[in-house]
C-alpha cells in the first residue's frame, strides 16, 4: 500500500503547489487517508512527548502573498524569480525587468522586480518556493509599542522597533520565508523536498528571510502527562470511530466529490464544510450536519436550475439535481460517522496546535479589524514526514480560517 505522504507528494507531481488539512484527507484518500491521518497525530503527540525518535518535522506555516519561487533555470543557467506558473508546461519565468513588465502590473510587479535583483545575490542551488512576507514595512503603535509591521495576506506580522530582528529588517529590501527545495534537471522534472539549508546561503543585508522551521528556544512546547493521556484518549475515540466508516461507501463518496465540477463544484462537502467556516459556526452535530448537505446539494444545483435560461436547461439540472439528491442521501448515515471521524481529528489536532501556539513566535500577530488590532495566533503549522518527504497542514480553521474569510486584508487597506 502507498504511504499516505506519498500520495501527498505524487498527486501534484512532486509539487508543493497545495497543502490539505488533516482531517479532509479521508476525503481525499478514503481508509488510506483517514488511518495514515491518526497516525501522523499520533507522531505529532510522541513528538511533543519528547520522544525524539518521531517521524514528523514541524515547520511555521506564515500566512504570506504571494508564492514566490527563485532559482536557476537548468536550460539556461540564468537566475530567475516566479509565481506558481513556474512548473507549468509553457513556464513563464521572471529573469529580466522587461519580462516583468510585460506580465505583471502594479504592486506585483513592483514586487517581483525587488525580487529578483534581491534574491540573485543568495547563490541559491536549485530551486526555492517561499512566500514572500515584505518589500516596504509600516510603523505602527500597537497598544503603546513602536512596531514595524508587514501584511502580506490575512495576518499582520509585528516587530518592535527596538528589538534585533527589528534593526535587522530596518536595513532590508524584501522579506521571505523559505520552505521548500526543488531538484532536477528540468524544471517539469523537478521534485519536492520540504524544508530549505538557508545557511548555505548568502545573507545580504538587504534581504531578510527565515526558514520556518518550527522553533522552540524555551523548551516549554512539550506535553505532560495528563496532555498526552488526553491527545491519547481522544485518539483512542478517533480509532473507534473509524472502524465504523464503511470502506466501499466512502470509496463511493469520494467518487461523488469528484463529478461535482464546472458549474456543480459548490456542491461538493468541502464548500459546504466551509460556508460554516465563514460564519464561525463548529460543525457540533455530526448527524444534523450530514442531513445538511442533501439540503446544500439541492440548494447548489437550484442555483443552476435558476441560471438557465431554456426549458430545456432549467429540464437539464432538474434531472441533474433529483438524480444528486438521490445519489447523496444514500451516503447520509456513513457520513454522520465521516464526519464524526474529522470532528475527533480536529480535537486531537487542536490539543497539538495550543502547545505550538504556547511558545512565543519569531514575530507578534495581529489580524486587522475596523477596531484596531486584535491579537491572533500564527496561520498554522506544516507536519512533515521525515521517511516520505510529504506534508500536511496543522491550522485552527475556526480562527485563522474564519479570519481568512472576514479580516481586513492587506489588499483592503
């Protein structure tokens, strides 16, 4: 059987183009997924046990815009920055001013071209994917502290003036947060490896950049006892659970997920799942939740019924709908316990990321409200597999998700 961190990898073709929250991927893989999940949290309680022989590395996952991917070209050897076009058949890759003027306008370009008379002084190997976190900082007072701020996406990243990191990001151009290496001799060849040696490379003063990994200068992000009994417990309830999710139903699920494409894509459990999301609601009653979604398929398809403009379209997703509708209340029972399955899931992860979120980061968070600032916890954290390479992401969908949905974002401003 392939390993869950496998399939991660292989299904983007050795891209870190996207990462998926643990608890969807049972939706993702079926009982592959859902049994490789319980086991990456329990890696992740053995870790912060402190049993060192755990097969997960953890890394912060920063909450910056855009991706950004800065290498050399192994056609040409000439150095250049990218978007997430970079793998695609026909790449479009930044290695000059005038490229970058003919592709982006306004504020990326700006970016971009900061980008690559910056990032060609590291002597990168290779290829990196980072986010890109800053070109210009802002000053802000932030309940009576003097603080250089960024915010490149949801969160706004602060750092007193007065501190180290501050005077070290004063002098810079550009910030960046590496976290992934690619490889290869072709850049549609190349593979993923999460994780990147910054100190292999150089370190102008004009460039800030981290590696995010996970860092615990204090020592104080390890579990007692009674934290571990509990993630143990409700890994326990987690197991149980999943021995009663039918294997050949889910298999037919998934298959369910995936026809809901084109103009029935808002029909899948995913955006359903996250039209809670955005109003801050908990998914507290699996069975009542489940019953939900044959309502919310109706309702998705009633849209395109609505849309169309003949008889015989609106007859088409009428046909379309009632077939639907039949189709997913026959899942109904089984994804009471799916969804009782990720509910655990959630509850064990989150017992994981309070500890992480219990050390003080690299930088104070704040999300952005018509009120001022409101301290947030980081985006989220990234649990890699050291035998696979393979990634999954650890983040409080209720917070940062809901903050994703509703802040003020940089763009906003």
């Amino acid at each position: 059987m392939i390993r869950f961190t496998e399939m991660l990898l292989e299904d983007k073709g050795g891209k870190n183009l996207h990462l998926e929250h643990l608890e969807d991927e049972i939706i993702n893989y079926g009982v592959d997924g859902g049994r490789a999940a319980i086991n990456f949290l329990r890696s992740l309680r053995d870790m912060l046990a402190g049993n060192s022989r755990s097969s997960v590395n953890m890394t912060v996952k920063w909450d910056g815009a855009p991706a950004i991917f800065a290498g050399t070209d192994p056609e040409d050897d000439k150095f250049f920055v990218a978007k997430k076009s970079v793998f695609n058949v026909s790449p479009k890759l930044y290695k000059t001013n005038a490229e970058i003027d003919a592709d982006l306008s306004g504020d990326l370009n700006a970016k971009f071209k900061v980008a690559l008379a910056e990032f060609s002084k590291l002597g990168i190997n290779g290829v990196l994917q980072g986010d890109l976190m800053y070109t210009d900082l802002d000053n802000n007072v932030i309940d009576g502290k003097k603080y250089y701020t960024f915010q490149p996406n949801t969160i706004v990243y602060a750092v007193p003036v007065d501190s180290d990191l501050g005077k070290i990001m004063k002098t810079s151009k550009i910030g960046v947060v590496w976290h992934t290496t690619y490889t290869g001799n072709a850049l549609q060849d190349m593979k993923a490896s999460f994780g990147v040696n910054i100190k292999g490379l150089n370190k102008p003063s004009s460039v800030w950049m981290d590696d995010a990994t996970y860092k615990d200068a204090s020592g104080t992000a390890t579990f007692n006892s009674k934290e571990t009994e509990q993630v143990t417990s409700i890994l326990s309830q987690t197991g149980k659970t999943f021995q009663r999710i039918n294997g050949p139903m889910l298999r037919k699920f998934i298959q369910l997920q995936e026809s809901f494409t084109g103009t029935l894509a808002g029909a899948s459990l995913k955006t359903y799942n996250n039209s809670k999301v955005r109003v801050g609601e908990k998914i507290s009653n699996p069975k009542l939740h489940a019953k939900g979604y044959e309502s919310w398929v109706e309702q998705s398809i009633q849209k395109q019924i609505d849309k169309a403009k003949s008889a015989k379209g609106k007859d088409k997703y009428k046909n379309i709908q009632k077939e639907y509708v039949r189709e997913v209340k026959k899942h109904t029972n089984n994804l009471t316990q799916i969804i009782t399955f990720q509910n655990l899931l959630v509850d064990a992860k989150m017992q994981i990321v309070k500890k992480l979120n219990s050390v003080k980061g690299l930088t104070d968070t704040f999300i952005k409200t018509s009120n001022g600032f409101k301290v947030t916890n980081p985006e989220g954290y990234v649990a890699i597999d050291r035998v696979s390479g393979g990634a999954v992401k650890l983040v409080d969908r209720m917070e940062f998700s809901f903050n994703n949905f509703t802040a003020i974002k940089a763009w906003d401003k």
